[in-house]
C-alpha cells in the first residue's frame, strides 16, 4: 500500500490524462480501472488509517500509478456522498 501525497498523486493525475481510462466502482473504496488503448484492466483499493490516506493497485508499478490517478476522482465524490448519508 502507497501513501498519497498531493505531489505523488498530481503526477499519477497527469499520467491518467494522458490515456483512455474507464472507471468503475465494484464497492466503495474498490475501483476498477480498463485501459481503453490497451485493454489492460487492474484493481485499486483506497484506504485511510489515522487520517492519512493510501492506495493500492493490482498493476506492476511501485509508485502511485495511472490507475490511482483516473479512479481517485470517483473515490472523492463517492467518499463525499456517503458522508453525507451518516449525517
């Protein structure tokens, strides 16, 4: 599991960007993640221990990745709307 920071992340954002990715959402906090280009497909889990926040996906890098990087929009606003409902 890789911690997320603002630098980290904004790169792996950046590399998203760059391709064609699809999202879906197989729980909260579980995303999957297709390359349109290429049809890879890979898993990425986010979590949260002691107020810092982490990822981890299924891909082979070792480093915040693409994948984090186009699922983690989807995680905020889905993150926002559930703490919405304990309200």
């Amino acid at each position: 599991m890789l911690e997320i920071t603002k630098q980290n992340l904004e790169k792996a954002i950046e590399r998203a960007k760059q391709n064609k990715m699809l999202v879906k959402c197989v729980e909260f906090r579980r995303y999957e993640v297709t390359n349109r280009t290429n049809g890879n497909r890979y898993e990425v889990h986010f979590t949260k221990i002691a107020g810092r926040k982490f990822a981890d996906c299924s891909c082979p890098a070792t480093v915040i990745c693409k994948h984090i990087g186009a699922s983690i929009g989807h995680h905020v606003v889905k993150a926002s709307q559930m703490s919405r409902q304990t309200v």
